[in-house]
C-alpha cells in the first residue's frame, strides 16, 4: 500500500510562507518597532497578535486604539472610527481597537471571575460593540472594525503623560510605530490615515 502521508501533510505550493515578525529590539516611540503584543477575543476565545497584520498583504497601516469603558473621549473616537474604515480599508487599513477596562474601571475578562463577572462583561462588551453613540448623543453604529480586550494592559507602556484613547498607527510592512497619541481630536486621524495609505 503507498505510503500517502508525506503528500498529505504538505503544504500546497502556491501558499506563501508566514512572515516571521520583525527582530527587535522593540520599542514605543515614533518608528520603534512595536512588540507582537496579543489580545483577546470573547466570542471566540483566539488570541489575536500583531504579527497577524503583519502577515497579512492586504494591509499597509494599521491602527491599533486603546480604550476604557468609562471614557468618553474613547466613545467618540470609536464612533469615529467607523466612518474612517469604510473610507479607507480598501486602501489597506485595518483597526484594532482594544478595550481593557469597563464603566466602572475594573478589568474585563481577569483569570479567576466569577460567572456574574464574565457575564457583565460580555454584556458591556456586546453594547460597545453595537450601540456606539448610545452615551455621546450620537445616532447608534455598530462597529466595523475588529474590537477586543487587553486583558493584561499590553499597552500601557505605549501611553505617556494624558488620559485615554491612546491611539498607535504602525506600517505593517515592518511594524514600525508612524504615530502615537493620547486623547482624540476629531478629524486627525482621518487626516494621518489619508497620508498614511495614499
């Protein structure tokens, strides 16, 4: 009988090898290489990190915004966001915007919660995810980007002096940091995207 399990467990050749993430050292500032920082998706339980962007030939900038549930600042901008995809994923963009801490500033998702705990949770999460606007007085969106938890605050360092959003651009090409910012000023992010793609 042939012995099949060779060809079997081959990768097909017209699949391209992954990537491998940049070397560092890794860094914060403006054109540092940012680490292959992972999150967390509550739907799905995966593990999302960086180095899938990096992998992917698709996309040339991504955005990657850190918020807390009790900011205001964070729901505009998530608002926000929604209308800068659409304007530009076709260009190459993609967002990942993180959550790590709820209305209340307690960490979503911890090791060790309670059901009640991962069940408020999940509810937050679900609401902000659907009914952007709903606390700004803005007419209600669903976010078109993909949203998840920093369950261990991965992006603390990136923060310096101000409060939330944080918002980081990098060039997925070799991940390296084009912009960095605390708090939101409507209409610069659609600005440094338009450069950022174009």
């Amino acid at each position: 009988e042939e012995d099949t399990t060779q060809a079997d467990t081959a990768p097909p050749d017209d699949v391209p090898a992954a990537v491998a993430y940049p070397e560092g050292p890794y860094g914060t500032g403006y054109i540092d290489i940012i680490d292959n920082l992972e999150f967390f998706d509550p739907w799905s339980g995966e593990v999302p990190r960086l180095s899938d962007y990096h992998n992917d030939p698709n996309v040339k900038v991504l955005l990657i915004a850190s918020a807390a549930g009790w900011c205001t600042a964070c729901m505009y901008e998530a608002w926000d966001l929604v209308e800068v995809y659409d304007k530009y994923k076709d260009d190459g963009l993609e967002i990942l915007y993180t959550l790590y801490e709820d209305p209340y500033a307690d960490p979503l998702f911890q090791d060790g919660d309670s059901d009640a705990a991962i069940d408020a949770d999940l509810s937050f999460f679900s609401a902000w995810q659907n009914q952007l606007g709903k606390h700004i007085g803005l007419p209600l969106k669903k976010a078109n980007y993909k949203t998840v938890v920093d369950r261990n605050f991965v992006l603390e360092p990136y923060y310096n002096e101000g409060a939330t959003p944080l918002t980081v651009i990098v060039r997925t090409s070799d991940m390296r940091i084009l912009y960095r910012s605390v708090g939101y000023s409507a209409g610069t992010i659609d600005q440094l995207i338009r450069g950022f793609v174009n």
